[in-house]
C-alpha cells in the first residue's frame, strides 16, 4: 500500500470516531432537545467551552511536537515535558483558583463546581496530551475510539437522565465531568500496558533538558498562536452568555455544537493524519504539493454541500427534528454555516504552519482573530444589537480571516493563488443550480419545512454522488483517493 493510499485509510480510521460519535449525538438530538432547556444546555456549554480554552495549553505545546520526533527517544522525553510543565502550571491554577473566577461574574457558579472543574481539567488535559502520542505511534484506532467514548457517554448520560427527568444544573455538570474522565480511558490503559516501561527506560532529566531545547520554538511562538486559537474558538460562548444571557448561549450552542460535529469528523480528522503524513514527506524531501492539491480540493467537495444546504434550510430542519423550542438555533445554524466552512478547512491545514516553521504567523494570526472576536461580540453586546443580526456579521467577518489564513499558508506550501481559486470555485459553481432550484421552490411555492427538506434531499442527490461517492468514496475503494 502507498503512502495515499495509507493517508486515506488513516483519515477514514481517524474520522471513524467522529462520525460514529457525531451520528449516535445527533440521532439523540430530538430527545435530548425536549430533555434539556436551552439555558441548562447553555450553562454545561460555558463550563465545557472554559475548559477547552485551559486544557490543551497546559502543555505550552510541547504535546504537539511529540508528532514531529525523530525516535522514540524524543518521543517518550516530550510525554516526559509534557506531564512535567502540566503539573506545574495545574498547581498555579489550583491555587489562584479562587481570585480569577472572581473576574467572571456570575456567569457560571465556578466556586460551586470547583471538583467538577479540576477533575475535569485533569482527564481532559491527559485526552489533549495522549492523542498526540497515539498520533506519533500511529494508533489511530486508539484515536477513534477515545473519540466515541467522550462524546458517546455525554450522549447516553443525557438521554438516561433526561429520561429519568433529572435535569437541573448539578445533574449535566457531573455528566459532563464523567464524559471527560471516560474520554482518555483506553488511551490511558493502552500507554500503561504497552509502552510505560519503554517510557521509563528512555526518559531522563537530560533527555527532557534536550528536547526542551530542540523544541523551544513550540512554546516560545507556536504556544501563543495556539493558546490564542483555543480562546477565540471558545470565547463566543462565553461573550454571549455574558452579554445575552444563558437562554441565548443555550440556543447557539446547540447551532454550535451540532455543525461541529461535521468539522470534528472531517477537519480534525484530516488535520491529525495530514500532520503525521506531510511532516515526513517534508522531512524526506518529497514533492508534497500535488498531495496538498488533492487534499484541498478533496475537502472543499466534502464540505461545501451541507453548508450550503444549512444556509438554505437551517431554520426548518432544526424545527422538524429537535422542536419548537429550539427552532432559533436553526437561523444561529444558517448565520454561522460560512465561518463553520471556514473553521473545517483552516483546521485541516493547520499543522502546515507547525511543520513549515511559520509558528510566528500561526500566533499573528490567531491573535488577530482573537482581538476581532473579543471587540465585535463587546461591541455589539453592549450596545445589545439582536443577536441573529450580531451572530451573522460575526461569522462572516470570520469566514473572511480565516479564509485568508488558510490562503496564506497554502501559498507557503507551494500552491498559487490561481490555482487556490479554481480548487475552490469548481464544487461552489457546479451548486449553483442546486441553490437557485431551492430558493425558487421557497419564494413561489413555500412548502412546509418537511417537504422542503424532502426535496432539498432529492434535489442534492446528483451532488452526493458527484462529490462523495464518485470522488471520494468510490476511488477509496479501489485504492485512488489522493493519487498524485
């Protein structure tokens, strides 16, 4: 097997979690929906956003470059640094703990969560660290399955409290705080069983002295850009809650949460396998670029169809299947469809700036989302323009940073503008029947929101096959996905 054809299968294998986790949440959706109310949704997402925004930072990084080592000798002494410098920094929050939940408000009752929020800081600090080293091993099965648990437990507990009607806040805090312990589980077993005494054997003060050294570049740049990353991707849930209330946060989150599944099982997917797979052709001093080419135009086939159809029929479907109540989320799901196109694809290409050494643009980059994010959702929450309204002019101001972040490093790896755009424009143009059939049907025959998805369904038809099953699916099964 080649190394496409081993791109491919691992993709497939890593995507694998996701989309079984993603499919089991949202065939859940419709009952979970009528469980719990969107303000106690709201608050376990703030408590869930909080601490993605801590967690994988309390390595300053060092976690990432455990996918770049050379030998298991670099490999087991960064798994050594990692835990090291997440122990300490752990303390420091520990104990300063009190004094900076102080300037949070009462947006969430953090004092009163406190062993929820450090238990779960430390599983889901462990989730972020051992995913990498499986991703250096090549344990994308591991990968895959660690996935399912976290999000599939959260899933279950929800559908069996929500059954049993406990459904106030103490009771999705502590579901919440399960799914996280279970998450790294069998990542856990797994080191601990087959590779803690080659850890023993190999790790050293010195060996931890030198690679804290040869991979300084990783918390000195790549740490700022990253940290700065987690904070703009988490802090809308945090800014609207504050400024719009738990009941609002509640109805984005769910719009949120459900269009990221689709970026968690193809753009982390592709971005974990696509790390491992670039990083050594680089190294090798191999032509990456048809691969990158394939790998863009791939994706943006892959992508654009549901965006495109959310953009179209948000409202509707999320009224059909998860109720009245959140029949909002649907217009916050059609508002933020562009920047979730955007997120998928900037986050596939991400570990580009790692391996080509642009760390210092990755955290140029990620500072100016951060800036932009944190002064539009402030501006417009203090002057409390509507929150659909504030929503969309955030999202595609969004779609536009990142759009040319990712045309930025595109350009580092070797590809020209010209042919960027003609990748992209090829599927969103060969849509254009497709969204042009659909809003006619809207303004001249306004169907009901299941007719409508009906023939949305059949009208997308030709579009599955075209985009996934004879470009994708089909040539994976006979060995041609990514053939350079």
């Amino acid at each position: 097997m080649n190394l496409n054809q081993d791109f491919a299968r691992n993709v497939i294998i890593v995507s694998l979690g996701p989309i079984i986790a993603s499919a089991f949440s949202f065939i859940a959706e419709p009952w979970i929906a009528r469980y719990w109310e969107p303000e106690i949704f709201g608050l376990v997402s703030y408590f869930g956003s909080f601490l993605l925004m801590i967690s994988p930072a309390l390595f300053l990084r060092y976690n990432f470059a455990i996918v770049q080592c050379k030998n298991k000798f670099e490999e087991y002494n960064l798994v050594g640094l990692s835990i090291a410098v997440f122990s300490v920094l752990f303390i420091i929050i520990f104990i300063l703990f009190p004094y900076f939940t102080k300037f949070l408000g009462s947006d969430f009752p953090f004092l009163r969560f406190k062993f929820n929020f450090f238990i779960s800081l430390f599983f889901a600090s462990l989730y972020a660290l051992l995913r990498y080293w499986a991703a250096f091993s090549r344990k994308f099965v591991q990968i895959s399955l660690s996935t399912i648990i976290l999000q599939v437990s959260f899933t279950i507990l929800l559908l069996i409290f929500g059954y049993l009607q406990k459904t106030d806040t103490d009771t999705i805090i502590w579901i919440r705080t399960i799914s996280y312990i279970l998450g790294p589980i069998a990542l856990i077993v797994i080191f601990f069983w087959k590779n803690f005494q080659t850890f023993k054997q190999h790790v050293s003060l010195r060996g931890i002295v030198l690679v804290a050294k040869k991979y300084k570049r990783f918390p000195l740049f790549e740490f700022w850009g990253f940290t700065a990353n987690l904070i703009a991707f988490n802090i809308p849930i945090i800014l609207i809650a504050r400024y719009w209330g738990q009941e609002i946060n509640g109805l984005f989150s769910k719009a949120f949460f459900i269009e990221y599944m689709f970026v968690m099982f193809v753009g982390e997917a592709i971005s974990r396998v696509l790390h491992k797979e670039y990083s050594d052709m680089v190294n090798q001093g191999k032509n990456s670029v048809p691969f990158i080419i394939n790998t863009f135009f791939t994706l943006v086939q892959v992508s654009l169809l549901p965006f495109i159809s959310l953009i179209l029929i948000g409202p509707e479907l999320f009224e059909l299947f998860l109720g009245k109540t959140w029949a909002q989320s649907g217009l916050f799901a059609q508002n933020i469809a562009m920047w979730m196109f955007s997120i998928v694809v900037s986050l596939s290409f991400s570990p580009l700036f790692s391996v080509l050494n642009k760390q210092k643009q990755f955290a140029a980059f990620h500072l100016v989302l951060l800036f932009f994010r944190i002064v539009l959702l402030t501006i417009f929450g203090r002057i409390q323009m509507d929150v659909f309204n504030a929503v969309l002019i955030f999202s595609l101001v969004n779609f536009a940073l990142l759009s040319f972040q990712t045309l930025y490093i595109l350009r580092v790896a070797g590809l020209n503008l010209g042919k960027i755009l003609r990748l992209l424009l090829k599927p969103a143009l060969q849509l254009i029947p497709f969204v042009f059939l659909v809003k006619m049907i809207q303004i001249f025959i306004s169907p009901s929101p299941i007719f409508l998805i009906i023939i949305v369904f059949v009208l997308s038809t030709p579009y599955i096959y075209l985009f996934y099953l004879k470009s994708t699916v089909l040539p994976m099964l006979f060995g041609k996905l990514f053939k350079n």
